[in-house]
C-alpha cells in the first residue's frame, strides 16, 4: 500500500501515515512551503 508523506522546503519530513494523497495535501496546505511525496 502506498504511503505519503509531507515534507517541508528542506526535505525534512513533517508528517507520515498518509495513504491517500488527498489527506496528505490536506494537512499540508496549513504549512507554507511544504509538498507531499510518495514514501520510498
């Protein structure tokens, strides 16, 4: 199952557990700068 995760302008990850990217860029548009990845 795919997971995603938000990370911030460094790369630095903020939030894990997402598995839907919905949710994920949820959760992240309340974070300036911040994008959604696909967990490796």
């Amino acid at each position: 199952m795919q997971e995603w995760i938000v990370v911030d302008q460094f790369g630095n990850m903020i939030a894990q557990g997402f598995y839907d990217k919905q949710s994920a860029e949820f959760y992240a548009k309340n974070i300036p700068n911040a994008s959604v990845e696909k967990k490796r």
